[in-house]
C-alpha cells in the first residue's frame, strides 16, 4: 500500500537557507521553531515554521575549552534560552544566538540527554556496562538535578544485553506535553513523569517477540552483529526506532534483518488496529531514498526527511510515478535548497 495513505495531507517544507546543512539527525519543534541537529557539520540549524533560516551554531570539535569530541546529542534549555550539545564526558552550552557560554566535565558517559522539569535526563546504552566509571549505576537512565544529585536512577542495565550497541539518534519522543523514552532491546515505550518510569504501550510482536531469558542463552557470541544475526535468523525481530505518537496513531519502526531496510509499523488510536511490514510503498519520495518519519510536530504531523538533490537525477523516472506527491515538490524546486533536506509532513489519519 502506499506510504502516503496513513497521511489524511502531505506537505514538503523547503529549508530556505544558504547555509549547507549536511545531515538531519534530529529535528526539535520548539517555541514555534525547528531546530535541526547536523552531525556531519557539525551544526545546530535553527528555522522558523515555515522553513525559513534564523540561525546556524557552529558546534566546535577538538579539546579546548568551548570543543567537543563525538558529538553525539543536544536539548534546548527555554528557561535559560540556551542549547546544551553532549560530546565525549562534556557538555558546552551555546547561547541562542551561537556563542559559546558554558562548559561542564562529565564524569560518565551518556549517548543522549535531555532536560525534564529542572532536571537532566542521561540515556547510556548497553555497552556502558564494562564502564568502570559507571559501574556504580548500571542502569539506563540516570536524573541528575541542577546540584548535580541523582534523583532517580531507572532500568538496570543487563550484563547479558552489554553487546546490544545499537544506537538510534531519539530516545525520548515528545507527545502532548509527555515525556516517552524507549530502548533496545525492550518492547515497551514508557513515559516519563515525576522522575520515575510507567509503561504507556507495550509492542506485542507476537511469536517474534524475544523470549524471556534468550540472550542469557546466546550470550557465548563474541560480536554484536553475530549476535543480532542470530536474533533475526531464529525469526525474531528487535532493535526499535524512530517511535513517534501522535493524536491519531503511534509509528514506529524495527528490524527483521540487518541485511534488509527497517520495517514500518502504524497502529491507528481509532480502529486499534496495526498496518505493519515492508509492503510500504514509499511514494513520498518515488522510492529513490527511503523516508523515515523522525519526529512528531504539533501532536499531529510525522515529520521525514527528503533529499531533492536525489530526486532530481531522476526526474523523468519519478514524473512517471501515478499521483506522485512529489509532483509540486519539482515542479516548486530551486536551486537555493536544491543541495538541502527537505522536510516532509504528513497528518496522521
């Protein structure tokens, strides 16, 4: 079926900007503003609505005072009206106008972060376990308070798990003011509140789904991607990303196999019923890239990523997809994003 039938409209949002960005890692609705993360520049691009440039933050690699090793996560602090980038055992805060204004050491290390009510949230994923610094949290989640004090600390991080190292670049959905959190290799999508954890849906893959006790059984496999080989061979699937909700429906996709793309799951509030698998035909964007949706505007939207400088090499073979959406989107390029993203925003049915 087609990609675009789970939306009720489509939309593309050209990022009118001069300024090159390289990659969406992850995209922010906040305070009427969409704030792109850019790995490979590595940036923060900040744009109003409807696409059009405010600014872009240089972030600074190296090991001065203001520089960050494997930039890895970034969140927006309102209160203080500042943006917090995650390196290697370091934060450096950047006011919002791209000056460098604090920087604090870190004595762990998280793959993530984010902010919740005054306090920060730090994701570590199963690897950290052999950590010696972290030895003495094992878990996945760490609150720690502005003093710097553990509020809470929350799902122990199994030894068993410590070579599942498959990282997605969102851990922590926003929907309706709530705050999600999901990790590998859990099947559940949990909400965050009052510093503690509840389980809001669990994914039920059925006969695919992991057994109790199954990693204990294979932990013998010295190499994570021997490992996960032997998940998807046994016929189970795993490794969760991409989790979005929104009013209407919750989507998200998993792998069935390293060797294939990721497949789609859409399941529907209304019907209560799940649209699922690689039978997706993605005529968003002619198939040329797969689109991914990874994040959730105004509690209505999926919001994806198109590539215009792909599509346009092959133009005639997309103007020959029947009813294709991406009709108006070459019809309406120029060349002033022609080497840029373009989001992509599809209203959930």
């Amino acid at each position: 079926m087609p990609l675009s039938s789970i939306c009720s409209e489509l939309n593309y949002l050209p990022l009118t900007t001069d300024q090159l960005v390289g990659s969406v890692d992850h995209v922010t609705f906040d305070k009427n503003e969409l704030v792109i993360f850019d790995k490979s520049s590595p940036a923060i691009h900040r744009f109003d609505d409807d696409g059009n440039h405010i600014n872009s933050i240089p972030i600074l690699e190296g090991n001065g005072p203001d520089e960050l090793q494997y930039i890895s996560d970034y969140t927006i602090k309102r209160n203080e009206e500042v943006i917090e980038v995650l390196g290697y055992q370091k934060i450096v805060s950047y006011a919002m106008s791209g000056q460098p204004t604090d920087a604090s050491v870190l004595s762990v290390l998280p793959q993530q972060m984010m902010e919740l009510e005054g306090n920060s949230v730090f994701y570590f994923g199963n690897s950290v376990y052999s950590n010696s610094e972290v030895k003495d949290y094992e878990h996945k989640l760490l609150i720690i308070s502005e003093e710097g004090e553990i509020q809470n600390a929350l799902i122990p991080i199994k030894e068993v798990n410590s070579k599942i190292r498959y990282q997605v670049d969102d851990s922590f959905p926003v929907y309706n003011g709530k705050q999600l959190f999901f990790t590998n290799p859990e099947q559940f999508i949990y909400e965050i509140t009052d510093n503690n954890l509840s389980k809001r849906y669990h994914i039920n893959f059925g006969e695919s789904a992991i057994p109790e006790g199954y990693f204990a059984e294979i932990s013998s496999l010295d190499n994570v991607n021997i490992l996960m080989d032997q998940v998807f061979s046994d016929g189970y699937v795993s490794l969760l990303h991409n989790v979005i909700e929104t009013q209407n429906a919750v989507y998200f996709q998993f792998h069935t196999s390293f060797a294939e793309r990721s497949s789609v799951a859409f399941y529907s509030k209304e019907s209560e019923e799940t649209i699922t698998g690689k039978g997706f035909e993605n005529d968003i964007d002619g198939g040329i890239a797969p689109t991914s949706f990874t994040a959730n505007y105004d509690d209505e939207w999926l919001v994806g990523t198109v590539f215009p400088s792909d599509i346009l090499n092959d133009e005639d073979q997309i103007r020959d997809v029947p009813e294709s959406n991406l009709h108006e989107l070459i019809t309406n390029t120029t060349n002033s994003f022609d080497s840029n993203p373009v989001l992509v925003k599809c209203r959930s049915l």
